[in-house]
C-alpha cells in the first residue's frame, strides 16, 4: 500500500493501482479523509518513497462510456 499525501500531512491510502491503457494514465483506488474526497482536488502518492501528483476524480468512468469521442 501507498500513502496519500496533501501537503505535509497524511490523508489516505492507496489499496491498488495500475495503468490505465483506456485513459492513457496511472489510475489508483484509495481511501482518503472524508473532507479532501472532492473531485479536482491535488494530492500526492507515495510509491517507494517518492512523490507524485495526483488528482481525485468523480465517481464516474474514467474512459469514454458514452462512445462520444470521435474514433479514427
């Protein structure tokens, strides 16, 4: 498990991640402190010790569940 940061402080876990190949992207699952679970917010992931960014997203799909983005 990965921690989740915002700032200097701890506010999460992250349970499993992986890479999104429908959204192009890193996408992880977690819990985080119930007053930070906004969509937009900024936080950092912990893995291995090192920091990156990352946001929370809606509860919603990540991919194009619509089918409204233009196939080539």
């Amino acid at each position: 498990m990965s921690t989740i940061w915002a700032g200097d402080k701890v506010v999460g876990e992250l349970t499993s991640g992986y890479y999104g190949h429908r959204v192009g992207a890193c996408i992880g699952l977690g819990m985080l402190r119930a007053d930070l679970n906004q969509p937009g917010q900024a936080v950092e992931v912990e893995i291995f010790g090192q920091r990156y960014p990352a946001v929370v997203q809606a509860d919603q799909p990540l991919w194009d569940a619509k089918n409204e983005r233009i196939r080539a």
